[in-house]
C-alpha cells in the first residue's frame, strides 16, 4: 500500500491575516462566490474582493442546502468560493466548489475543529443527523487563519476544537497497527505520525494555558500554539493518519437529539475517552483529567444524556461498532463499545 500524505495548497496564519487575503487569492480567484453567515459576513465584508458575489448559508450542511447554493453559484458569474465561518459552512464551501469545478479557499473564523484544511465535507440531514462523509480529490487551494478574528470567538469554540484534534493521534496510531487506510486510501507515513503526536502533546502542554488566555481577552503563545494543532496539525493528522474509534463514538452520539447541543469537538473528546478504554491505553488518564481541566465532556450529564437509558446506550454501541471502530487494530464489538460507554460516562 502506497503512502499518501496529503494537505492545503498553502496554509497562511497570523494576526491581521485577513487583511490580507486578496493578496494571496489573486492568482487563482478574480470573483469568488463568499459563503458564509449573516454574521461572519458583517465581521469579514472589508477585507473581501468588491468583485466578490455573497450568498448565505443557511447553518446545516445538507444536500439540499449544497444543491441550493451550487444554483446560486452558476447564476453568479463567479471563478472560485471562498467559504468563512465555522466547519459546516467551510464543509458546504467545499462541496459547492467541488461539484461546480473550481478552487475553493477556506477562511475558518474559529478553531472550533480540523475542517478547514481537509478535502472532506460531513453531510447532515436538515435537522442536524449526520448522514455521510463526502471526499474530493484535491485539497483547498488556500487555508487563511486569522488568529485575532479566530481568537475573538467564542472559548468554547477553542475548546471543542481540542476535543477534536485530541482524536488525532491516537487514531492515526490505531489505523498505523491496523493497516487501514487514510482518507486518500492510502497508510499514513512516518512524517503523519510525527504530526498527529505533535499536535497531542501541544494540546496537553499549552490547551489550558491557551484557554486561560482566551478567557482573560489577551491571546498570546500559548493561543497561536492551539490554533496551529486544532486548525493545521490535526487536519493533516487525521485525513493523512485515518479515523478509528473516536470519531465513530461521535457519529454514533448524533444519533441522540440530547446530544445536539454540542459540538462535534465535544462529542469527539468523549469518544476519545472510550477509545482509550477499549484500547487499555496509557494515556486514559492524561486524556481524561485534561477534558476535565479545559471543560470537555467526561461524563453522561455533560453530554446532556444525566440518566441514558439501556436502549440509548446500546443504539449508541452499536452505531458506533459499524462505523471507523473497524479501523481499530484488534476487534471490537458492540458489547465492548457499551460497556467501555458505561466506564467513562458513569
């Protein structure tokens, strides 16, 4: 098996970045279609092309949703999309671009997970149920991250971002013992592994540091750092490494509307916690008294789920036991996955 290690054509970060985005589209954009909210447009409008043709996004990236603004894009005359916001408007940018045939540039105004740099979009249903991952051939043109718009958002946003990127290497560990393969059908290489442990030990070493500065409005080191692991280690981590355990159990929490509250870096923290149970890992406890120090779900109550019923968890178990929990590195069946929930979330 080949390995294949795969990323954004260019990936830019820095305070003031914004300010700068025309100079680093021009070559490849002269009018971009700009997806992105009512909100994310107000805070971005300035520093984008007057050429530029803006269409909202409606909040869930749905196939009605995509099909809707792929109609908007072939009305506009436009050469590119530019998606800013937050993971399921960037996820919808890049299904528009794909399925109309021209680059797509990615500016996250969060670090709240590791979508920005990917060539994958999560599909949901229009009431937020995931449905299915959509892949595509090449990468985005251009990944910008402005880290004084990124660190204005909201600290739970960060924080769910290193629930995500905390999958990162442990999953890129367990597809390297198992053999599967990474989101290009391909093994992850030494370079990958070397990444996705990068970007745990940051997490560990700077996430409470970062969250403190965040929390204190005075981003400084320790933020740069975390956007850095959150946006660009775990992006290249994952789709280089593959996905296991820990993302299954995600999937499988979208299942429960008690679960639709969180985001997806939060419910991801927690299946990391289970997969390192399942795993007998020696990292169980560092993991977990990390969620617990920066506020990422270690329980039940904190996934909104106080009293889960059997039927609950064991739809959960087994959802989760047909899903990436084959990329384990030894089998796993839906009995395991129940009680490994049943231990982290008591």
């Amino acid at each position: 098996m080949d390995l294949i290690m795969g990323g954004p054509g260019r990936y830019i970060q820095g305070p003031g970045a914004l300010s700068r985005l025309n100079q680093y589209t021009e070559r490849w954009s002269k009018k971009p279609l700009v997806l992105a909210t009512a909100n994310g447009r107000k805070r971005v409008e300035q520093y984008v092309s007057s050429a530029a043709v803006h269409a909202l996004f409606g909040g869930e990236c749905s196939e009605e949703e995509v099909e809707r603004l792929v109609g908007v894009f072939r009305a506009s005359g436009c050469d590119s999309v530019l998606g800013i916001g937050g993971g399921k408007c960037l996820d919808a940018a890049k299904a528009v671009a794909f399925r109309a045939g021209v680059p797509v540039g990615i500016v996250p105004t969060s670090a709240a997970t590791d979508a920005p740099c990917s060539a994958v979009s999560i599909m949901y249903s229009p009431d937020g149920v995931m449905e299915r991952v959509v892949r595509y051939p090449e990468s985005p043109r251009m990944v910008l991250v402005d880290t004084a718009v990124v660190s204005r958002a909201p600290v739970r946003l960060l924080v769910s971002g290193m629930g995500d990127a905390l999958a990162t290497y442990f999953e890129a560990r367990a597809c390297a013992a198992s053999g599967a393969v990474n989101e290009f059908g391909g093994g992850p290489s030494a370079s990958c592994l070397a990444l996705a442990k990068l970007c745990y030990e940051i997490l560990i070493t700077d996430g409470p540091a970062a969250k403190a500065e965040a929390e204190g409005g005075q981003p400084g080191a320790a933020v740069e750092r975390i956007i850095e692991a959150n946006t660009y280690l775990s992006g290249v981590g994952f789709e280089s490494g593959g996905i296991a355990g820990s993302h299954a159990v995600h999937n499988a929490l979208t299942a429960l509307p008690q679960t639709h509250h969180l985001y997806h870096g939060e419910k991801v923290a927690f299946g990391v916690q289970v997969q390192l149970t399942l795993e007998g890992a020696s990292e169980y406890d560092t993991v977990r008294s990390f969620c617990k120090q920066v506020g990422l779900p270690t329980s039940f109550a904190d996934l909104g789920l106080p009293n889960p019923t059997q039927e609950q968890l064991r739809l959960v178990a087994e959802k989760t036991a047909a899903d990436t929990m084959q990329n384990m590195p030894f089998p796993v069946t839906a009995d395991m996955i129940y009680d490994a929930l049943v231990k982290v979330g008591a």
